[in-house]
C-alpha cells in the first residue's frame, strides 16, 4: 500500500514539473507556476497555511504535493472543509480554531494528495460514490462512516448552500461544489489547475465540461478554486471552453496528442491547450 502511494506522489510530481518546465506552453498559465496569492495568511503551520477568501471561507494550502488545497466555508449553523490534503497534523484542531461552528469533511475525489492521513481525524465522511473504485488503493485503513453524495443535493450550511455537481474525468467519482451566492465553485482537481490527469477519457471530459459550462453561464458563476490553488490559477468559464474544444478535437480528430515515452500510471499521451495539459492514456483516454 505504501509503495503504491509513493509511486502515485512520484508521478504527480513527474507531470508537474515536466508541465512547469514545458517552455512556453508552460508560460501561458496566469501569473505562471509562481504561486501569486492575494489573500491574507490567518494561520501558519508546519503542514499547512490558511488563506482568508472573504468573511466566511479560507483556503488551505498543504506542502507535499504542488500547492495541495482544502476549503473551509463557513455557513451560520455549521461549516464544510472540502479536502483534507496529503499529510496535515491536528487539521481537525486547525480548522476548529478558526470557525466555532461543527465541521463536516466532503471531498471532490479520492486521491491520497485529497484524502490524506487527516481524513483519520473525521468520524465520517462524504464522496461520490463513482470513487469508491480508489478507496481500497487509497482510503483503505480510514476508520470512520463513509457516505456517498447525490448529483445536484443542497449542502445546508446556515444561510449559506453549497450544490454538488458531479464532474467526472479526473476520476470516476469527481466531484465540484458550487456556492451560486457567492458565484464561484470548489472543484478539486476536476479540470486541473493547468495540469489535468484524466483517468478516463475524452468524451467524459467533454460532457463535465458541457455541464458545467451551462451551469457557470445560468449561475453568473465567475471562477473555481481548484485542488492545487496558487492564487494566480482559478478555473474560469474560458478555461473550461479551452478544455471542451481540446476534448472534441481529441475525439473527432482535429486534435493530435503525442505520445510520453515514460508516462506514469498508463498515462501515456499528453496533449496542450491554452496555458493548460492533459495527461491521458492513449488507449483508453481517446473515446
């Protein structure tokens, strides 16, 4: 199980650097790869610093994998922490001591740089079901109650809701959670923060973007904080229509990956966009 999950850390942290190290197609992300955060440290530790984003919600960034990110919002009665990065001591206690109201994890999808050992210190949790395929790899020895979302449920946080849209390719089971009021969404690694690992394929990719490109337009929804946030790198409504025309030109033909030698976990085949990867594999990644 252990060499597993290093092996899973070493290829991500293959894919970022070669994405980070790709030259101009590198270059095109917004503000780079260097992290440009606007918004004021309220906590600093040895595993993590929380961000405030407005009154009632922070993020969290962990320092293993590439900037690995969770989310605190707040709501009247009780608060959601979306994520539990890779390996954050006490996160339970550092959540609790910037909101006073009981807090519930939820995650966008069952990987261990999301679903790291903090998960142990929650009695339950809440993921898409479509991920329980990763629980055995990566969530195998977590003690508590696992439940299961449903696409479109209301998360009731007092005076405040979160909507959960199931965005698959990523992973089986991803998942984003919007805040219509607030007009921006959580959305893990659902579109990549500039470097997706699509596990499935293209035609997934394309329909979570066709999703949530109506969705973002009906909703006035500005930008998703994505799951290796660096201030300077939200997923907007144009990265997400960069993506859908990368995804149907992949899969009409128009659009031609190249083939990594060395690719990691069977993804071999990567294929650029505007300031953005796509990691696939070449077999099953296409259709």
């Amino acid at each position: 199980m252990k060499k597993v999950i290093l092996s899973f850390f070493a290829m991500l942290a293959t894919l970022v650097l070669s994405a980070q190290n790709s030259g101009t197609e590198g270059q095109r992300l917004r503000g780079g790869f260097q992290p440009g955060y606007q918004e004021e440290i309220i906590y600093e530790g040895p595993d993590v610093i929380f961000r405030q984003i407005d009154e009632h919600t922070w993020v969290g960034n962990g320092k293993v994998m590439a900037n690995e990110s969770v989310y605190l919002i707040e709501g009247a009665d009780k608060a959601v922490l979306i994520d539990a990065g890779t390996s954050i001591k006490n996160l339970k206690k550092i959540v609790e001591g910037i909101t006073s109201k009981p807090v519930s994890l939820y995650i966008t999808h069952v990987h261990p740089d999301h679903t790291g050992s903090a998960v142990n210190d929650f009695p339950e949790l809440w993921i898409n079901a479509a991920d329980v395929v990763n629980v055995p790899m990566f969530m195998k020895d977590y003690p508590g109650k696992i439940n299961y979302l449903t696409d479109g449920e209301i998360i009731e946080l007092g005076e405040r809701q979160l909507e959960v849209v199931f965005t698959p390719g990523h992973t089986p089971g991803s998942t984003t959670y919007f805040d219509k009021a607030n007009r921006y969404g959580f959305s893990g690694d659902a579109f990549g923060s500039g470097n997706l690992l699509l596990t499935t394929n293209f035609s997934t990719l394309w329909n979570s973007c066709s999703r949530v490109e109506r969705y973002m337009v009906k909703h006035e929804i500005e930008k998703m904080y994505p799951g290796h946030y660096r201030g300077s790198n939200p997923e907007t409504l144009q990265r997400i229509r960069d993506q859908k025309a990368v995804a149907e030109g992949m899969l009409d033909g128009t659009i031609k990956g190249e083939t990594n030698a060395n690719g990691m976990l069977g993804l071999n085949g990567s294929v650029s966009g505007n300031g953005f990867r796509i990691s696939y594999n070449e077999i099953m990644g296409v259709k």
